[in-house]
C-alpha cells in the first residue's frame, strides 16, 4: 500500500515493524525512529505499541517524546497514560521531567501527582522535589527490600 507518491502509508510501515522478527527491544527502538515521519494518528498508534514494549529499565528511550511539547496532546496522552502504570522508580523522575515544562499539557497533572507520591507541594523548587522524591523511592526501596527477606526458618524443637 503506497500513497500517489510512493510513500508507505503509516499503517504499513508500523506493521512492517512489528511483523519483524527482532526482539521486543530492537523493535520499539525501530518505532521510535520512525516515530518523528509519521503523521500524528501514525504517532498515535505507534505510542500505543511503545509503551507496550518498552521495558521500565529502558524507559529512558520514551523519556524525548513524553517531554517533547510538538506532539499531538493525543500523542502525549498514552505514553502519560502508560507512564502511570509504570513502577515508581520509572513514573516519578519522569513526572518530574514532565512538571518542569511549562508548556508541557500534562504539566499539572504531573504537579498534582507528585504532591500525592511525596505528600508536600514544592512549587517551582525543583532541586526540593527531586531530593523529595529521591527521598522517597530510597525509603520504597529499602522497604521492598525488607520484604524481599524470607523469614528466619524455625529451628527444629521449636
């Protein structure tokens, strides 16, 4: 399916994408670089299946398109939507990244969440929110960790 001109439809090329056989990785590495050619109900689609794909640990790859303030609101709307199903470690410095654009339409949002996480509203103090926030995923961190401590086996006579 080509246009008049010979361009791949966006459908086409999203499908060619993830009809290939690479792994889930290399696969949304490929969507995000084709994210930028794509026309926004392209990008849209193409978001869907980022998020999808992107692993927490490599959530850093999504982080220039959350932030980018050019893309569809729509666009933004599912990788803020995905970013919110993602582990605190991931969601929070990205939320983060999100409130400090003043332009950002998620910019509020992002505000509003973090003063729920951290219990404390900081304004525009950034440096105060981030050691809030470092703060707090140190403290969910070392009570993960406390969890992850099988109880002591009793001893036999006990």
């Amino acid at each position: 399916k080509q246009t008049a001109g010979g361009q791949v439809f966006p459908q086409q090329k999203i499908d060619e994408i993830l009809r290939n056989p690479a792994d889930e990785n290399v696969t949304a590495q490929m969507l995000i670089n084709v994210f930028p050619t794509l026309p926004p109900d392209g990008q849209e689609e193409a978001a869907q299946h980022i998020s999808n794909l992107v692993l927490d640990e490599n959530y850093q790859r999504v982080m220039p398109l959350l932030k980018n303030t050019n893309l569809p609101e729509e666009v933004l709307d599912v990788f803020v939507t995905d970013l919110m199903n993602r582990e605190d470690s991931v969601k929070l410095p990205a939320l983060l990244e999100v409130a400090k654009l003043p332009t950002h339409p998620h910019r509020e949002e992002a505000i509003t969440d973090l003063e729920i996480f951290l219990d404390e509203d900081y304004g525009n103090d950034w440096t105060k929110w981030e050691t809030a926030m470092k703060k707090y995923l140190a403290e969910q961190a070392a009570e993960d960790a406390d969890t992850l401590v099988p109880p002591p086996l009793p001893r036999p006579g006990q």
